[in-house]
C-alpha cells in the first residue's frame, strides 16, 4: 500500500473534466484507489466520477491519495504525475 | 477501507447555520458577512443573553447562540442608559459567539452598536424564543452530529435504508436504477455522507452530486428529471449495509454467522452479496431488506429450518 498528501494546484481545481481525467486513469489500473479529504472526512473511491465530484476539492486542497495492489507503484506515478501537472491546464 | 476515523470536535460557522436553519425557519441576518464567517458554533445548546447582561459575565460558555429575548429586552428597557451601556460593557466579547434576537423584537442602537463594534454577529427571528430555541437546538445537532462520507449506494428499499458499497464497476448504479424502476427511492449514487445524530445514522447526498446517477455507458444522468420526484428520497436513516463482491463465498452459506461493518462509532448489520453475471441484484436486494425486517423480530429462517430439519432428522431415527 502506498500513500501520498496531494495538494490540488490548478485554478479550477477537481472540476468535472479534471475528474473524469482522474476516473479515466485511475480506471487503467488494478490497484484500488482511495482519495481522501481530511478536513470533511470525505473518503472518494477514484475510479468513481461522482465520488471524486463529492470532494469538492477546489485549488489548494489537502488530499490523501491511497494506493493498494500489484501496480501500485506505477498507479501512485501516474496519479501524482496527473495532479501536478494541473491535469493540462495552466497553473495560473 | 478506512471509515471510522474519529472526527475531530465538530464546528459550524455562523453563516453556515444561518444558511442551514433559514432553510426551515424565518431567520435572517442584522451582521456583515465577514462577522458571520468569523464565528463558529461549537455546541447544541443554547444561552439566555439575560443572565450574562445582568452582571453574570463569566457563564457564558464560548460556542454557543445567545438568544436575546423578550426578558432580556424587558430587562434592558427598565435600566438607565449608563446602566445599559455598563451591561454591555461587561460582556465578554471574546466569548459570545452570535446573537440570536427572537419574537420579533427590533434591535436596540446599543445592542447593534456593541455587535458592531466587537463583530458579533446578530441573527433575527420572528418565532418566539421556545420555539426558536428547539429550532436552533435541532439543526446545531444535526450539523455537529459526526459525519463521514463515503463511496457507496444509498436506497430506501420498502422504507427501510440500505447503504450498498463495494467497488467501482460492480454494478451498484444499475442495481439503483433497476430498484428505482421498482417503485423504490434513491438517497445518494456512488457518495453517500452519513452523520451520526443521537443513536441514528442518517445518510444523504453531497450537494455536488444530489439527483444524478452514473450510468456506464450513458454517462451521468439526472434521476429526478428522468424518473420524477418521487424516485428520490432527500434522506433515510441507515438500518443496514450490503456489499457487492466478486468473490466467491466460502464460508457462511446458512447465514447465521453475523456480519458487521462499522461507521463512525455505530456498527450495522451487513449481508455479503456474491455479483454473478445472471444474478439478478434488485431482487436480491429486496430480499435482503425483508431478511432484515424479519430478523428485527422473531426467530431467523434459518433457524426455523434448522429446528425443522432436527425433528425430521430424530423422527427418521425413531422410524
């Protein structure tokens, strides 16, 4: 298992599209993914679109990712890459 | 999973309760916006302003709304005006967290110059104070009742609420779908916050998500446009949990071993569902709620089978 605090830095934040990128990669793996928002005790199953829409996470937001299962190591990569990349958008 | 986290002590900003209880009650506010957001609510219970005003400065307990009532404005009408602005400046500012000012009464210049000047916020309500005090009373302890939210289903199934999790793809969304078709209700697809109020969990929907399911291969649908308003339920206490797995069941196949799963400090009944393709879901479902209502009273099936079983056994020995 594997565990990573992801910041969101993209001015628009986990917005619908920023989502379904998420949902679309995380789907790839066999790993499960686990995001988790401490500050309202939101758990979002990543693979889930409308779960990681319930996060809420606007820019500057504290997430927990969690990352469990045999291609773990490369899923965590990729997830972490995603996110601080602005998920393609500038990060103005 | 993880979800039984301990929240930590729970708070609620002033704008946010004001939000909250405007919902169901006449309630508005006489304060800047930044006033509200300042102060936080840290507790159910309420205070009389009165006793604080009268000289009893140090019972007032941080956190908590102040109602300013008829007494208090009876009270303050009989004193002189040094004498009212010596009450007001014996108030502890740093612990009175908002003003709630009921029955209609309109704010005194002193009362709306003190909140001014320390950036108390003040509410006001038409309702009278007992009734006002109930009021705030129950929307303070649902919304500092502990909460989580979790990856999950959330249907009324016969009336009773049944929270159905299991991993993404498994199907919880058709089988929502297929229940609903059923004459059934949904609460909440795919995230479902649960707050413990008093003995009871009750769930809803995240605002973000509330009325769409995702459907794959249709995408995400609006299930109160397509279904009406009579397949959604705003919200429904949970009675018990079901999950949808791939694996095969080994083990308890008489179903009398029990089954739990836990969520904030409660623990809920949980029956394991094996997903096969040709399993039909919604019915077993269905099942699963009537199993549940009947265990609640009276012996289990199983154990009526079992107790049958035993004495044909013993009258085939006999034989």
């Amino acid at each position: 298992m594997r565990e990573s605090r992801i910041v969101v830095v993209n001015r628009l934040g986990l917005h619908a599209r920023a989502a379904a990128q998420l949902v679309r990669l995380a789907a790839k793996f066999d790993s499960s993914i686990t995001i988790f928002r401490a500050d309202r005790n939101v758990f979002a199953n990543a693979k889930s679109i409308l779960s990681v829409l319930a996060l809420a996470a606007a820019k500057d937001t504290e997430l927990v990712v969690t990352v469990s299962g045999e291609d773990e190591e490369l899923a965590m990569k990729e997830i972490e890459g995603l996110f601080a990349n602005g998920f393609g958008e500038s990060l103005q | 999973m993880v979800i039984t986290s301990e929240p930590e002590s729970r708070s609620i900003s002033v704008s946010d309760f004001l939000d909250a209880i405007s919902e169901r009650h006449p309630v508005s506010s006489l304060s800047s916006q930044a006033a509200l957001s300042e102060h936080y609510l840290t507790s159910s219970r309420v205070q009389k302003l009165g006793l604080a005003l009268s000289g009893f400065a140090d019972k007032i307990h941080k956190g908590r709304i102040q109602i300013y009532g008829n007494s208090e404005r009876s009270y303050i009408s009989r004193l002189s005006d040094i004498q009212v602005s010596e009450a007001y400046a014996r108030l502890d500012k740093e612990n009175i967290s908002c003003i709630l000012i009921t029955a209609g009464i309109e704010a005194t210049e002193e009362l709306v110059e003190f909140s001014e000047a320390s950036s108390i916020p003040i509410l006001a309500t038409t309702i009278p104070s007992s009734d006002a005090i109930t009021a705030v009373s129950n929307v303070l302890s649902e919304r500092l009742a502990p909460e989580v939210t979790i990856h999950g289903t959330l249907m009324e199934v016969f009336g009773i609420g049944v929270l159905i999790v299991g991993d993404s793809g498994i199907g919880k969304s058709e089988c929502a779908l297929d229940l609903i078709t059923r004459g059934h209700r949904l609460i909440s697809d795919d995230s479902v916050r649960i707050r413990e109020v008093g003995e009871k969990l009750v769930g809803d929907a995240p605002s973000s998500i509330r009325d769409f399911i995702e459907i794959r291969g249709l995408g995400i649908i609006n299930a109160k446009e397509l279904f009406g308003v009579s397949a959604l339920s705003p919200s429904v206490e949970i009675r018990f949990c079901i999950e949808f797995s791939e694996e095969r069941l080994g083990g308890d196949r008489l179903g009398l071993e029990p089954n739990v799963m836990p969520l904030l400090k409660s623990r809920i009944q949980k029956y394991p569902l094996p997903v096969k393709p040709g399993r039909n879901l919604a019915t077993l479902v269905e099942a699963s709620v009537r199993v549940f209502v009947s265990s609640q009273d009276g012996p289990k099936a199983v154990e009526n089978l079992l107790h049958g079983h035993a004495n044909a056994m013993n009258a085939t020995i006999k034989n």
